[in-house]
C-alpha cells in the first residue's frame, strides 16, 4: 500500500471506497429487490443476441437502442450460462461491476473538476452508501450502464491536457451511452456546454468538430441499422423505428400529475422515497445551488434538466432517477467543499473565535449525517436484508420441477431465460406483455387462452395486466396450483384448464374413497399418513393408484406428503411415500412407471426402502372428486362399447375401490355383465401380457344399467371413458347417439320417415360425443348423415318400447350406424379378476435422472479463451515490465 | 451587474428554447393520444415457423356436449374431466441453417476489406489530425521568433524551365529576402533562351545575390537540374524553390533559428495553395496542402521518416553532397530525398506559420492535377520498389515507411473497389451485422469531412479568406468526386508503371517531359 501511495496518494481512498461500493451492492445481491420485469427483459435480449444471433426474443420493435443488452450479452457469453443463482442474478453481476466502474469514474471526474480529495471522497460515499443507490445500481437497468458510458464522456471531455484523441474517445462514449439507454440525449445541452468550455480556444474548432461528427455517427448506426434492415419508416408487415420513437415520445401513457396521490409518477417517485427519503427531495436544491458555483455550473444544469422532466407532465420511468444520482453527488459534495472553504476563511478571520467555528461545523456535520443516517436505515433494511425475490425462486423452482417441458407457460420475463436454459423451447415460454402485443405470439396460440397451459403471475405482471385481452382470458380461465409469498411479493402458479369455468380448483377424492382404500393398506402402513388418506385432501390419483397398486400386493402407505405452497392455492397433496421390501417396491414403480396420463406420475424415485411417487399438479377429476357416497349392496349391470380408434387388443379390469369382487370383461363384446355395486377403478390390461393401465374410476349404482363407451384419449395409447346410465324401457322409442365416427369430422344426423319431414337428431356432433335419449315414434326410418359436404342414408328400424343407442362409427363406405337396443334381460357376472402385475415386468429406472442443462461447448470456449488471453497478455506485460 | 454579451443572450434562448420544450413536451406531444399499449408488433421473423395444430386429436371429449339437434344433452354419465392439455401442439424453433464455404469466404473477404479501409481511413485521419491533437503540440509546430544567435549562409536554388512569365518577379522576391548571407542560384536549360534572358537579367538587377546555371542534360527533370547546381552551392545551407513560389521575406531569419533550435539537419517550410474559388475541385486542393504541411509532416518528422515537400525544403549542403544529391531518375525527388536522408538519420524539423508559408496555385486544369497526382503517385511506388525504406533503424519507421509509400496502390485498390461496391450493393445478400462493418470506414471519412469543414473556418481566417457558405457546401459536395479523382490518378499511375516495367529507360524520357511540364504548371 506505501509503494501504491507513492505512486499516487489516491489509490488507497479510492480502493476503499471502491470496495465498500462493490460490498454494499453485493451483499444481498440476488434478494433485493424482486426480479423485475425489465431486468429479465434486458437479459432475456442479451440471451437471443448471444443464443440466436437476434435482437430481441421476440421481434425487436425498436423499443430502445440494442446498445445495452448487447453490452450484456458481452457479458453473458464471458462468463457463460452456469454464472450466478439465475440468468438476472448473473447480470447483477455486471452491474455490480459497472457501478464500481462508474464509481471510479466519478472520482477521476471530481478530481479533474477540481474537487480536493476529501470532496472526491464523499461525492463517492454518498454514491455508495445511498440505499437508493444501491438498490437501483444493483438492478439490471440499461441506465446503468449507460450513465457509466456518459461518466466515461465527460472524465475524457475534462481531459486536463485538452487532448484531441481524449474528444474522440468522449465523443465515442456519449454515443454509446445514447445507444444504451436513449434518455442520455438530455444530456446533449450539458454535454456540449462542457465541450465548449474544457477545450483550448486554438484547437476547438476541431474538439467540436470531431466530438459532433463521431457523437452524430455512433448515434446513427442505429438508424442505419433500420434501414439496413429496412425498418426506418412504418410500412406493412414489419415494424419501424419511426413507430417505434413515436410511442416513446408521444404515445406512452402519460404519468399524471405530481400532485395526484394516484397517479402511476407520484407512485414511481413514492418507490424512490420508500427506498431513500433524502436525495430525491435535495436534488432540486442541490442543483438550483450548484449553478452558483462557477466550475459545477454544467453539472447542475444537467441535473436540472433531469428535475425537469421529472416535473413535467409525462412518462416517468422507474430508474430515471439512476442517472441523477451521480451528478447529484458530485454537486453536493462541490457545494459541501465550497461551503467549508467559505468556513475556514471566516474561521482565519480574527473576529471568529476558530474553536468556536470548528465545534460549530463538527455538530453541523455530525447532526445532518445522523439525520440521514436515520432516514436511510429502512432502505438498508429493505435492500441488505430482506430476501424479497425467495417467492419468485421458489415459483421458478417449482416450475421446473412440476411443469411439464412441453407445457405452454406464460411468465414474467424475470424468469424467462432460466426455463429457456431448462430445456423449453422458446415457444413454449411466453413473455407476458408479448400475449397481446405481438402477433408472433398470436399466431402460436390461434386459440388463444386455451393454447396456454400455465400462468406464472408475479407482481410486475399483474400491475401491467390490461382490462381485455388473451392474458386475461388465460388468467381467469386459470385456478392456482401453488402460491408463492404473499402480499405484494406474492407469486401465483395458475393452470389454465380448458374446461374449468371457474377458478375452483380439481377436487381432492371425497373422504369415503380414501376410507375405503385405506382399510385395505398394509397394517404396517403410517397412522398419520393414512389418516391423511382419509381426510379428503388427496389427489384423486393418489387413491386410484393406492386402489390398483393394493389390488395387486400389500401397499405399506409410508406419508402423503404435501407443499405448503401448494396447499396455500388449494391443490391437494399429490405425493406419497411407499415402504416396503425392495422387490415389491420395484414391481411398484415399474407399474407407476408405464402408465398413462392422467395416471403417469412425474416423478418415481426409488431407495432401498422407500418409493416416492408424485403425480403433475395439473389435478383433474378422474371419477373419484364428486360422485355420491359410496353404495355396497345389489347388482348394476355394464356393457362395453369399445369405440376407440384403430385395433385395442386389451379386456377391461373393474377393480373396486373397497376390495370388494371385482371383475374382468372383454372390451370388443358389447354385452350386458352384472356387476355389483360400488365404486370401481378401471384399467385395461392388454390381451397378450403388459403392464395394467388405469383409466378411470366410477360408481355404479344398484339396480341400474350402464353403458361404458371407451373413446381414443387425445394422445396415442389414451383412453377416455364415458360411463352413460341407460333409459328405463318406457312407452314410445327413445334413441340416443354416441358419436364414434372420425374419420368424416363433425356430422350432422336427421331421421325423417316415408313422406314425412326430418326431424335433426344432431349437427355439428363430433368424435366423442354421447347425447341423452330423445323421443322419437317407433317405425321405419331413412337415417341421413351428413359431413364434409357428403351425405350417406341408412336405414334405421324403431321398435317400441325398447330404448335404442345409436353407434355412429366409421364403416367401409362412409359413417356406419348401428342400433343397440338397451337394457339387459339376465346379464351374466364379470370373468374373473386377473389383475396382476405381468411375469416379465420391466425394470424401473433407479431414480428419475434429473436432466441437467446441455451445457453448450462453444459457450465454455469463450471464457476459457478469454481467461487464456488475459493470462497471455499480462505474462507479455509483465515480462516487457522485467525487461525494462 | 456583469456585461451581458451577445453569446451569452444566444446561450441563454437555447437553454430556454430547451427548457420550454422539456416542459411543455408533455403537452405538445401527449395530448393527442393516451394510448398507453405499445403497438402492436407484427411478425417478420421467418426464423420461426408456425406449424397448424396438430389435428389427430378429437376435438370434443365432452361427456355433457349439446348434440345440437333434437337430442338432449346426456344426463349423468361418468367421465373423466378430459385431457387439460392446451390444444395447440408445440412449437419447435426451426433453426436457421448454417452457412456454407462460398458464404463463409464471402463474409470474411468482405470483412477484411472494411476492416482495411477503415484503418487506412481512420489513420489517415489520425495523422491529419497530428498538430491539433493538444494545444502544446499545436504551439510546437511553428516557428519560434527569436532569431539565431550564430547565423547560417544559404544558397536558394530556383530550378525553371519555360517560365520567363513568372521567373522576373520571383527573382527580385527572393532578391529582396532579409537575410545578410545568402544567395540565389536560378538553373536554366540549356535549350530555353527565353528563360535564360529573363534569368541573365535578374542576375544583373542582382549581381551579388543571383546567379545563373546552365542544365546541359538531356532529357530533362528537376532532380537532375538541382544536382546540377549543387556542386556550385557556397552557403551552409541549401533551398529549394520553385519558379511560381511567392516567398516570404523573413523566412530565411525564421529558418535559420529553426535550424539553431531544434539541431535538425533539414527544416521543412509551410506550402500553401491559395486559389480556393478557380475551381470545384481548387478549395479541396488547397485544404489538402493545408492539412499536409500543418500537420501530416510534423507527424512524419516526429516519427523520423519523412517524404520531403518539393520546395520551402533546407537542407545541410555538406549532408546533400555526402548522399550524393538528388535522385535523376526519380520522378518525385523530393520524396526520395527525403527517404533516403531519413535512413542516414537525418533530422527534420517542419515549421509551419500562415504568415511566412510559400504560396502557390493549383494545377491549371483537371487534367493537370491527375497527371501531377500520377507523377507523385509513379515517383512514390518508385520510391517504394528502390527500397532504400528498408534500411531505416526501426521496424515502426519500416513500417510506418512500406504504409506510406504504398499509399498510391491502396488508393488504386480503393477506386477499384468502388464499382464492385456499387454492383454488390444490388447483388449481394449479407447480414445485418455484416452490412453495418462495411459502413465502418464510412465513419472515419464522414468525420474527416468534418474536420475539413472546421479547417476551412480556419483557413480562411488565416490566410484572409472570407469563407461563405457556398464554400462549405462545395467542400462537402466535392469530396467523394474529388477522391474519385485521386483513385483515378492512382490507378493511372499503377497502370502507367505496370507497363514501363520493361522499358524503364523509355518510360522515364517519356514521363521527364511530362514532369518538366507539370513542374512548371
């Protein structure tokens, strides 16, 4: 440190507050504050620039100038993905960087103002230590950057030899500062204010020549951009830089007046108040004052400039205020200076005792640093301590762990990068703000809110939610799975479910179910975790799954655990722990491991001793949420109609929830069966030997006929099942349709009879539909079907008294129609039971592998490459420094 | 009360101006609409492709669907709540495919290309900026007024041929120099009598001052005139000027304390052409000797290898003798002599001041100028095949020397390059980032044009000019015809010096005459 002193007496000043800049920013760097919206956007263009070679992620609209993230997409690509907690963190990184930059910057530009060491020094403490400072320097604002970048200008306008090259290098820097963050242009008028009077009247001529032509062609790459890309005027199909500059001048929504409680700027200036009370309100008269004293008199213009537009009617931008913070240090600790210079001179007068002086300004200091002390001391709190971003990574945590990777989520930008880097394609993660703006967007989802599966609502995006629109269909068709935080931080993750209208969400399985399975679990089973089964907050697929694992082998229920989180929204627990001997366990997971959804659990992990299954949080009702209390005595009789798609080589098992006698039928016969009554889970079980798959579960009421139409699920290898209650044979000839037929689309069916005129039975019925009975008079009948612009007649023969099930499927030559008569005459009992697991049955994985990201390798290169380039040129430095 | 000036009112409406518009911003723009959603963004990239839903699955499940006929609606059938999943299948991102060899080597060339021209441009620049780049290196490049304590004697020599219209008065200017011991050695053809007179009558106005010298070869170029009066030099110190020069007379006295202060073994004066209006092309002209010697040259003496100027040149006479004088064969001697003393170590001072610069005039005609411009270019890439460059101590002089001296091919190469640019411009398909590089050397020419516009204000003030308007217009208006010129100058004198590379000896009788003429333009 002495020989550092020597060189120059600053270094350690500077050093130290450099460091404690750096310290303060970095402590509680990822907790404070909340990922915001516009980080993740930045970071997010920064991602497709080094990713994809773009712009932006989504069409770049010329919102602001690309300088800024591709300053951090810089960044990105040295560091690499893997650098900090999330993507936004890594950027905070570099912020942390440029504000110790800016910093230093300050410093050089104090001192060539002028300012003694002391003055340099607290314009520097109050850039540091301001909770304002740090909370907004810490952010991933382009104005952080950019406001370095001026920094950079004016250190190299002030140039103490009044170099040409030094303008250059200024001019440079202001433009890209203007590149960065577009609001710097206020700074022209000071800028060239200090141009004038910092160069040499022999040479400024050509100062101002050189600073205005290369300040005036770094600005206008980015026009030319446009009109390279052919974007520099609106025209059809694309969008302009001229559009894209008159919705930030002109179109934003203005920011109300100052003296409106409600207004959006009087919030945004409350958010700066909450955070620091002292530098918002001075900066007025700072500035005001600093136009007194003759070599800060630019500087306070500048700052004016901004109080201006702050003033103003008009958009206010929350990190407005950043570019503000370091003239206004820089003034305070000028008009500080100037004040004690003016005190020591009174203090040398002989009139003024000086002791008397000195104590004076002691307690003047002393005091007002304490007062603002006093008032900064929330903003520290809020900023160094409180983790107000945990609700947003746990949100995000979550996600990747329970949202399937080729589910459609809509999120906050904060967020988008990490589940870009988790291994989702980009279309599958939607910005928020991009549902209803781009129609990019639109064109992916052309069915609007139903395209999308998750919301992921975080406080930025709710205050930005507009009255009409996709996102807001999405959202109220959405019930939340997990609830993150509360309050203002709050963090909701909402399923869009296309077939709820309501924001209720999936049932838990009715108590009685979880009764009934819980009297056939092993003995050994833990009491609380079976009580739990019984208490009506369980998945639904939790039960089934206990149903056919139970029917197959003893099952010792070890927990039902559930999250907090989601327990919060109202999701039922949907994970349990299984103990027992290791091969039955792995009979266990081998069975979870094969079935279909809804039954496919997302996660299977397997010990020694222990199987933890855990179904998706999409709840569904699969038959066990809603249905009446379970009913044990008399006989229902079932007939099977297999209407599924393509050759099912399988029987149907009906296992019963309670233990009970279950049965087997073959699907392909569609005959009455007896069954007993009571609640069933059923599953199909191929002909030639594999893995049972449960479908569904059902009750079956006494004395009651049904019919179970198995339909093709909308995924290969899916079942869904229908079970209808067939009418009671009454008088007249009430007929229904069930709708199999696929292959000619939406059909439309009339009857009419000789000479009389059609009666439409059904229009626009598509794949799956199952109508209730309608009257009709018994008789013979022309049948006209209708699809596609066709139509077929087929003859249909009423007979009374019987009720008749219409089975619309595909024939050889167009729709075939075939009448089932219905009700059963003397049904004859189920086969027997047969659901067991399969002799071969398949080894389950040990333990779900999770997918760690594919790290890219050129990726790895560029920080190798750029670490082995530093070592390399600071060993050719070094050795060059020996030589000498 | 301080006095309120005119800047200061100026100064004073502009920050108000500014101010207003900031305040009242809001109101202007915002008043006509409140729209707060930013427009709509339509889709361009073709990147991404958007694939119809995949149509394999049902659309309907629906236990409780309306027939939409007379059936009714199914009253308690059992069914699962169907499949939640969004029916939009999703999306994959095409990928972009990579590009291929043909692209690749397209791309780099195009690259590498831009990246030269923008270092030639930006150098250039650079270097034209040298005696502004600080106001103490601004200070450093004139000459000090303070006269020698030990005075030096000078023999001005004044090579003409066929200019008894200009040689009478040039004679009596330099006749009339301050300076006690100096003289005058006028070197005339042996085969132009009219000159000759003029020069024998000078010679009596002046009998102790002028003297005349007879040029008996043939054929003849000023290198080989210049040697022929060297041997007959008596001063310390030996002058070159040409026959049109308009010779300040103190520049002798300055000269000499240059000498004096600064040990160099040549000093180098100001030129300066001064007719800005005669022609589109005359103000660029003149900007660019202006820019040459206020501030290329200094570049070029403090880097120690300099391309002399042709006249206002001093030099050691016993340094001249000891290399053994001009070049004969050069066709820009004076840049060979400069090379060649630049290797011997030589040191050279440049000294500009607009009061003491020797003013000249413009090439007569455009053809004039292009066939000046290919004579220097020609006597540069002589000058660079001699390879005398090679033998100068440092590997940045060497460098800084093959640079300089193959200017004249970059150039060429340069105006080559324009129509290919112009056809590319309609054939090529590049990136956008690709097509923002090639705009890179555009910066520093756009910035150089600047410069001149801001040394043309000071131009005009210095030599007394009154710059209109018109004159900036024309500035910026003439340059890119004016470079076109060069480059054709250029490309002329490579194709010129292709060709002679057989008949050396034929070339050169032919280019002597040639030079002789343009010399004496």
């Amino acid at each position: 440190m002495n020989r550092l002193t020597r060189v120059n007496p600053s270094i350690p000043v500077v050093a130290v507050l450099l460091i404690l800049t750096a310290g303060l920013r970095l402590l509680n760097l990822s907790g404070s504050p909340i990922r915001l919206d516009d980080e993740g956007t930045y970071i997010a263009q920064a991602f497709a620039v080094t990713q994809w070679g773009e712009l932006a992620h989504y069409t770049y609209w010329y919102d602001h100038p690309p300088g800024g993230w591709l300053q951090i997409a810089l960044w990105m690509m040295l560091t690499g993905p893997g650098f900090g907690a999330n993507a936004v963190t890594a950027g905070r990184y570099l912020m942390v960087i440029v504000a110790v930059v800016t910093a230093g910057l300050l410093w050089l530009l104090a001192r060539r103002i002028g300012l003694s060491r002391w003055g340099a020094a607290a314009a520097l403490i109050i850039m540091a230590v301001s909770p304002l400072a740090i909370s907004l320097s810490r952010s991933v604002y382009l104005d952080n950057l950019a406001i370095a970048w001026l920094l950079a200008a004016l250190v190299l306008i002030s140039s103490p030899r009044q170099r040409l090259s030094a303008m250059f290098g200024a001019a440079i820097c202001f433009g890209i500062s203007v590149l960065t963050k577009e609001t710097m242009l206020l700074f022209v008028p000071m800028v060239a204010w200090l141009v004038w009077i910092k160069t040499s009247p022999a040479t400024r001529r050509y100062a101002l020549a050189v600073f205005a032509a290369v300040t005036g062609l770094v600005i206008s790459t980015y026009i030319l951009m446009a009109i390279v890309r052919g974007e520099l005027l609106p025209g059809p199909g694309h969008v302009s830089l001229w559009e894209g500059i008159k919705f930030q001048l002109w179109q934003r929504e203005a920011g109300g007046a100052l003296g409106d409680p409600q207004s959006l700027k009087r919030h945004t200036i409350d958010e700066w108040l909450r955070l620091d009370p002292v530098i918002p309100l001075v900066s007025a008269p700072i500035a005001l004052g600093g136009l007194f004293v003759d070599r800060l008199r630019p500087y306070a213009f500048g700052l004016l400039t901004l109080v201006l537009m702050v003033v103003r009617p008009g958009y206010l931008p929350v990190p407005f205020v950043i570019a503000a913070i370091p003239l206004l240090a820089l003034l305070s600790a000028g008009i500080g200076e100037r004040c004690v210079g003016r005190l020591r001179d009174l203090a040398r007068q002989p009139s003024v005792p000086s002791h008397v002086v000195r104590s004076a300004a002691v307690t003047a200091v002393v005091f007002t640093a304490a007062l603002i002390g006093t008032l900064w001391w929330p903003g520290y709190r809020t900023s160094l301590l409180t983790d107000d971003d945990a609700p947003m990574a746990q949100a995000q945590q979550w996600v990747s762990d329970n949202v399937p990777k080729d589910d459609r989520l809509i999120v906050d930008d904060a967020i988008w990068v990490d589940l870009i880097r988790d291994g989702r394609e980009r279309q599958n993660v939607i910005w928020s703000y991009k549902v209803d703006t781009d129609q990019q967007v639109q064109a992916w989802a052309p069915h609007g809110w139903a395209d999308y599966g998750w919301v992921v609502s975080t406080p930025s995006m709710r205050a930005n939610m507009t009255e009409h629109g996709v996102l807001n269909d999405a959202i109220s068709h959405a019930r939340p799975v997990a609830t993150f935080g509360s309050g203002g931080s709050q963090v909701d993750v909402l399923r869009v479910d296309a077939e709820a209208s309501s924001n209720a969400p999936a049932p838990p399985a009715v108590p009685a179910f979880g009764v009934q399975v819980a009297a056939r679990l092993d003995g050994a089973s833990n009491r609380d975790a079976v009580a739990a089964l019984q208490s009506g907050a369980v998945d639904q697929r939790v039960v089934a799954a206990l149903t056919g694992l139970s029917t197959m082998q003893p099952v010792v229920l070890e927990q039902i655990s559930s999250n907090p989180d989601e327990e919060a929204a109202g999701t039922p627990a949907r994970e349990v722990v299984l103990a027992g001997p290791p091969d039955r366990l792995t009979a266990c997971a081998a069975f979870l491991q094969e079935q279909k959804p809804p039954f496919k659990p997302d996660r299977i992990s397997l010990t020694d001793n222990a199987l933890t299954i855990r179904f998706p949080a999409q709840g569904q009702e699969i038959g066990l949420g809603s249905n009446p209390a379970p009913v044990t005595t008399g006989m229902a009789a079932v007939r099977v109609v297999d209407m599924r798609l393509g050759p099912a080589q399988d029987h149907l098992e009906f296992v019963r929830l309670d233990g009970g006698p279950g049965g087997s039928a073959p699907s392909h016969v569609p005959d009455y069966r007896a069954v007993a009554a009571g609640s069933y889970m059923l599953a199909t079980v191929p002909d030639r030997g594999g893995m049972p798959l449960m479908r569904q579960a059902f009750t079956l009421k006494p004395g009651a006929t049904y019919t179970l139409a198995l339909f093709s699920g909308a995924k290969p290898n899916e079942v869904a099942a229908q079970l209808a209650p067939d009418g009671p044979p009454t008088a007249g000839s009430p007929v229904r349709l069930m709708q199999a037929a696929q292959a000619a689309g939406a059909v439309k069916l009339s009857m009419s009879t000789a000479g009389g005129s059609p009666t439409v039975l059904a229009d626009n019925a598509s794949y799956g539909l199952i109508t209730g009975y309608g009257d009709q008079p018994a008789g013979a009948y022309d049948a006209v079907i209708t699809a596609g612009g066709r139509e077929w007649h087929r003859p249909v023969d009423l007979t009374d008294g019987v009720p008749v099930t219409l089975l619309l499927t595909d024939g050889t030559d167009g729709p075939a129609l075939e009448e089932l008569p219905d009700g059963a005459a003397a049904p004859a009992p189920l086969d027997p039971p047969a659901l067991t697991f399969p002799v071969e049955s398949p080894k389950p994985d040990k333990a779900r592998v999770e997918l760690a990201t594919a790290l890219n390798p050129q990726e790895q290169a560029i920080p190798a490459a750029v670490v082995l380039i530093v070592c390399v040129v600071s060993v050719v430095v070094l050795l060059k420094h020996r030589r000498r | 009360m301080p006095r309120i000036t005119r800047g200061g009112v100026a100064l004073g409406a502009t920050v108000f101006t500014f101010a207003a518009i900031l305040v009242f911003g809001g109101h202007l723009f915002g008043g006509q609409s409140h729209s707060s959603a930013p427009p709509s963004v339509p889709a361009v990239d073709a990147s991404l492709t958007v694939s119809a839903p995949a149509p394999a699955a049902p659309a309907q499940n629906s236990a409780t669907g309306s027939s939409g006929g007379a059936l009714p609606n199914a009253d308690g059938v059992q069914a699962a709540s169907g499949d939640p999943s969004p029916t939009a299948a999703p999306l994959r991102a095409r990928h972009p495919d990579s590009l291929g060899w043909p692209e690749i080597v397209l791309y780099t060339v195009l690259g590498l290309i831009s990246l030269i021209l923008f270092i030639v441009a930006a150098s250039t620049l650079w270097w034209m900026l040298h005696a502004w780049r600080s106001p103490e290196s601004l200070a450093a490049t004139g000459f000090r007024r303070r006269s020698a304590r030990r005075p030096l004697s000078f023999s001005l020599l004044l090579p003409a041929r066929h200019e008894q219209d200009v040689l009478g008065d040039t004679i009596d200017a330099l006749a009339r120099l301050d300076h006690p011991i100096y003289e005058v050695i006028v070197i005339i053809g042996h085969d132009d009598p009219e000159t000759e007179q003029v020069a024998r009558a000078g010679a009596a106005r002046h009998p102790r001052i002028v003297r005349v010298v007879i040029d008996d070869h043939i054929p003849k170029n000023k290198p080989k005139a210049l040697n022929t009066a060297l041997p007959a030099c008596r001063g310390d110190v030996l002058g070159v000027f040409d026959a049109e020069d308009e010779v300040h007379p103190g520049l002798l006295r300055l000269v000499e304390a240059r000498f004096e202060e600064s040990g160099a073994d040549v000093v180098q004066s100001g030129v300066q052409l001064m007719n800005v209006r005669s022609s589109w092309w005359s103000l660029r002209n003149c900007l660019e000797y202006y820019f040459w010697f206020r501030s290329r040259l200094h570049f070029h003496a403090e880097q120690r290898f300099i391309p002399l100027g042709g006249n206002t040149v001093f030099a050691r006479t016993a340094l001249l003798r000891g290399v053994g004088g001009w070049d004969r064969n050069c066709l820009a001697e004076d840049c060979e002599i400069g090379v060649r003393l630049s290797t011997r170590g030589a040191r050279v001072a440049v000294a500009f001041d607009p009061k003491v610069v020797t003013r000249e005039e413009t090439p007569g005609s455009i053809g004039a100028l292009v066939k000046q411009r290919t004579r220097w270019d020609q006597g540069f890439m002589q000058v660079y095949r001699k390879g005398e460059w090679r033998k100068l101590p440092t590997r940045r002089q060497r460098m800084l020397a093959r640079y300089t001296l193959a200017m004249p091919f970059l150039q060429a190469a340069t105006g080559a390059l324009v129509p290919i640019a112009i056809i590319g411009m309609f054939v090529l398909k590049v990136p956008v980032p690709l097509t923002l590089l090639t705009f890179l050397p555009l910066g520093p020419t756009l910035v150089t044009v600047a410069v001149e516009a801001a040394a043309l204000g000071e131009f005009g003030k210095e030599f007394g000019i009154k710059i209109k308007l018109w004159d900036h217009l024309r500035l910026v208006l003439g340059a890119f015809p004016y470079q076109l010129l060069l480059a054709a100058a250029a490309l002329r004198s490579v194709w010129r010096e292709s060709r002679g590379h057989g008949g050396w000896e034929k070339t050169q009788h032919a280019n002597a005459h040639r030079s002789a003429e343009s010399v004496a333009a």
